[in-house]
C-alpha cells in the first residue's frame, strides 16, 4: 500500500494518534499544525489524501479545501475533513466545495482508517474511469491524451487518438468510415471516407503488434476486438 496521507490539525495529540493508527494500517503520513507547512509540503508531494481540520487557529480549513480544489495541481487530491463541529451547514458546505468525507471529533480511529480506505478505493475507481485499457495491453488516458502500449508510450495525432478512442470505447462494434468522419467531425468534414484508412493504417502502425487487434471488416468498416 504504502499511500502518503497528509494531516492538518493543531492538536498535535490528534496528529499522533492518526499518524499512528494509519501506519499501523499500512499508509505513510506527513504531519502539519500550520497551513504554510502543508503548502510548503505540496511544492515538493503530492499526497494520496489529506485529512483536514476544519477548526485552525491561523485559517478556515473550508478556505483551505477550497483554495486546493479551485486549484488545477491539486484539485484531485482526495480531501476528508476533520471537525468538532456537528452542525450540519459545515459538513454540507465543505462537501460542496468538494471535499470528498467528513469525519466529527471525537472519532473512532478505526472507522478514521475505514473512511480512509473507502475514499481511496473510491478515488482510484473514478482515476480508472478515465483511462481506457484494451486487453491489458493498450492505455488510453482520456484526461492527458496519452497512448501507452505495454507501458511505453506512443505519439498519435489528434485524429488518430480519436479514432483509437471511439473504437476502444466500443469493443467488437464496427464503425463505418462516415460513422467515424460523423464521430470525428460532425457537419464540418471536408474529408474523403477514404482518409479514414490512411489514419488507421498509420495508427496500425503506431499500435506494433497491438495494431493487429484493429480488424478491417470488409464492405463494412472498422472494430476492435
């Protein structure tokens, strides 16, 4: 496992007993009573998780969650609050700005590690979501346009990454070369269906060996199997 989790709390006892009881669970943990401490942090990490104390002497950890989620490097960063607090406007607000759980002092260290668990399970399942992976071979990273076959990366056009993306977001469906203009550009294609084929076969190219599970349906069009 060995997943970094970071905590922001000023009660130090607090910080010690979730440090200890998540690494005892099998996670690594970097442990902050002040918010610049974290921030100086995150210049150099990227936790799997942060655990935030909405009740700080220096800042609101609603203003904190906020500024982290509002920001495009750490947006992604799975964010459970911690807080006294019971009333129910501080838990609502703090999941609308999107933080992902909330835990009320006092807790149970185990249900703090449960909750741990299931928002990185949770988080992991949304990660995959935007990936595709075709046979255990090709990856398709939706978010950062990358092509992976095998672990080792690939450079496609624009158009190729596309056309690998509709196929592969349809295994064993045959599209038609004008399907695929239809897909690729809508009312505005200028292109010959025929281009279609000059775009596979490089892609084919491209894929090596997994080129081959792009299969020609003659008279028809194109799938992946």
């Amino acid at each position: 496992m060995n997943k970094l989790i970071a905590i922001l709390d000023d009660e130090e006892d607090i910080l010690e007993l979730v440090s200890i009881h998540l690494k005892k669970a099998g996670y690594q943990t970097s442990e902050f009573t002040e918010p610049k401490q974290l921030f100086s942090f995150l210049e150099d990490k990227t936790p799997a998780l942060l655990l935030l104390d909405l009740m700080l002497p220096e800042s609101d950890g609603i203003e904190i969650c906020k500024l982290l989620k509002n920001s495009p490097e750490y947006k992604n960063i799975p964010i459970i609050m911690l807080t006294a607090k019971d009333e129910e406007f501080d838990k609502v607000l703090g999941l609308e700005l999107g933080a992902d759980d909330y835990i009320t002092k006092p807790f149970s260290t185990r249900e703090l590690v449960a909750r741990v668990k299931a928002v990185l399970r949770r988080n992991a399942l949304e990660v995959e979501s935007k990936k595709i992976i075709v046979n255990d071979i090709i990856t398709i990273d939706l978010e950062r346009y990358q092509v992976f076959v095998k672990n080792e990366q690939i450079d496609l056009t624009t158009t190729e990454f596309n056309i690998l993306k509709i196929l592969s977001h349809n295994i064993g469906l045959v599209f038609s070369r004008d399907n695929l203009l239809d897909k690729l550009w809508g009312n505005d294609k200028i292109v010959s269906s025929r281009t279609i084929d000059v775009h596979i076969r490089n892609l084919r190219d491209k894929l090596g060996t997994a080129g081959d599970m792009i299969k020609n349906i003659r008279g028809v069009g194109y799938k992946i199997d």
